[in-house]
C-alpha cells in the first residue's frame, strides 16, 4: 500500500517528466547537437547534486568509492542508454510520440524484473503485454516507415530505462542513499555521453537551447530523477516506472500547444491499449506474492575470512 507521500512524489515525477520530452526537443530544434545536449544536462545535475551532498555531509568520500562502480552500471542504462538514443531520436521523433512509446516501460520493466529478479509472472501480465506491445505497434507505425532508425533509439531508450529501474534493486540495497546513487550515475553518464559527442556527431550548443538546458538539468535531472530513484526504493520498480503512462498525456498536449505536433486517432488508440495493459498489469501486481528475496551485490562482497 502506497503512502500519501509516495503519490505526492509520483505526482511531482509525473508533472516534470511531462515536460522534459518538450525541452528536449525545443533545445533540438534551437539547433544544440544530441549527445553533447545530453551529457550537459546530467554534468550539470550530477555537479550539482555531487557538491551538494559532499557539502551537507551526506555522502562521504569512501560511501563514494564504493557506490562508483555499481552507479557507473547503472548509468549505462539509466543515462547513456536511455537518454543518447532519447535525445537522438528526438532530432527527428516528436516529442509527444516519444512520450507515448514510453508508456512500454512499466511493461517492460515488469519483464526485466522477472529475468533479473527472480519476479514470477501470472497469466494477467502476459495479456498485459499483448495489449501494451499491439499499443506500442499503433503509436510508432507511422514513425516506421517515414523514420525507422531514428524509432528504434527511441524503442531502445524504452528499453534501457526499464532494464535500469529493474536492476536498481539488485545493484543497491535499502541502505544506499539513492540522491547519492542519482548524482554518481548521472555525472557518470553525462560525462561519457560527453567524450562520446566529438566522436559521433558535431558538436553545437546555441544559446536559444540555454533555457531548455537548464530546465532539464534542474527540473529533470536533479528533481525528478532523484525523486524516481527514491521511489524505486520505497514503492518499487513497476510501481516508479507508472509515470510513463501519466506524463504521456502531458507530453502529448505539451508538443500539441507549443509545437504544433499532430495528435492522431492511430497514435490514441494505441497509447489507449499501452495504458489498458499498464490497467491489467497494476492488478496483477496488487495480487501478486512478494518478490523473492534479493541479496544486493553489494551485501555478497565479504571481507576476507567471512562466510556464508
């Protein structure tokens, strides 16, 4: 059972990250490069994020050290995967669209969780994605034909963020500070998807681009991420990844009024299927058993001479 503060947060997840798939595009249009685009923005948050906690205290020096590798893990899913093939797709994706392909994730999370973390699967999250894969077909059809390599980092960036939010839990246990977990792999990522700029793409940053910079970083980066990491702690991964299906909305009618982004009848129906097997999926989880209990990575390394 969810507390009030829980759906507080996921309320606030919600509302911000409806408005990033706009920023990102804005800032592509004003002409900024993606990768380079991408990896300011979380060098940026993970600065911020980082000296804030070293100056509060929060996190020491050797807490650092030792959540480092496993953040830079999880930074190839929750930050290079996701949001280089996300801010590349978007070059030429709508905004609203990548929006509604991510309703997937909760989905997709649920089918990570089950390889990485032992979840068990009832019949109702197999028509849960039955219903979520024919919405994902009707939502990107049209961007198939008239843009098939730019969907598919968008698919893949659906991937990467449901794969990343399912082996959080394996990667970090109840007792690591998830805002530190934001702030390494964020800086972590952003730094890579830096180094990667020059060699992939050319790299520009206009002015026009600074506003939607700075509302990524600071709104979606350092707010919103930090508060996704803070529910997959507390309420789990299926239940932090529901936002997908909430910001699309706000996405959809964000791109529509600021951009002029078409909304179709094709594109509804299919985010309406993707949002009924989300519906189906939610119930299963209300009944389903527990997840099997899950030893961290960080719990198996002992010191020398301790067993069991």
């Amino acid at each position: 059972m969810q507390t009030p503060k829980t759906y507080a947060l996921f309320a606030l997840v919600c509302g911000i990250f409806g408005t990033t798939f706009l920023a990102i595009r804005t800032g592509l249009d004003a002409g900024a490069s993606p990768l380079l685009y991408a990896g300011l923005r979380f060098v940026i948050a993970g600065l911020v994020l980082s000296v804030a906690l070293f100056v509060s205290g929060r996190l020491s020096f050797s807490a650092a050290v030792s959540l480092t590798p496993r953040a830079a893990l999880l930074s190839v899913f929750l930050t290079i995967g996701t949001f280089g093939c996300m801010f590349i797709a978007e070059t030429r994706i709508d905004s609203g669209l990548m929006a509604r392909l991510d309703t997937a994730g909760p989905l997709l999370t649920a089918l990570f969780a089950a390889m990485f973390l032992g979840k068990r699967l009832r019949p109702a999250h197999g028509l849960a994605f039955v219903l979520g894969s024919a919405g994902s077909f009707l939502i990107a059809s049209p961007a198939a034909l008239a843009e098939p390599a730019f969907l598919a980092a968008a698919v893949g960036s659906v991937l990467f963020y449901a794969a990343g939010n399912a082996i959080y839990r394996l990667l970090f246990s109840s007792h690591d500070d998830p805002v530190a977990v934001s702030a390494l792999q964020t800086l972590i990522g952003g730094l890579v998807l830096l180094a990667a700029a020059p060699l992939l793409e050319t790299p520009a940053f206009p002015a026009a681009a600074l506003g939607s910079l700075l509302w990524l970083a600071f709104a979606g980066s350092v707010v919103a991420h930090t508060a996704t990491l803070v529910l997959i702690r507390d309420a789990g991964p299926v239940f932090a990844s529901s936002w997908l299906y909430v910001a699309p909305a706000v996405a959809t009618v964000a791109g529509a009024l600021a951009l002029g982004e078409p909304i179709t009848m094709l594109g509804l129906a299919g985010t309406a299927a993707a949002l009924a097997g989300v519906f189906v999926m939610d119930r299963a989880e209300r009944k389903k058993p527990a997840l099997p209990s899950i030893r961290p990575i960080a719990t198996m390394i002992k010191p020398r001479g301790e067993v069991g």
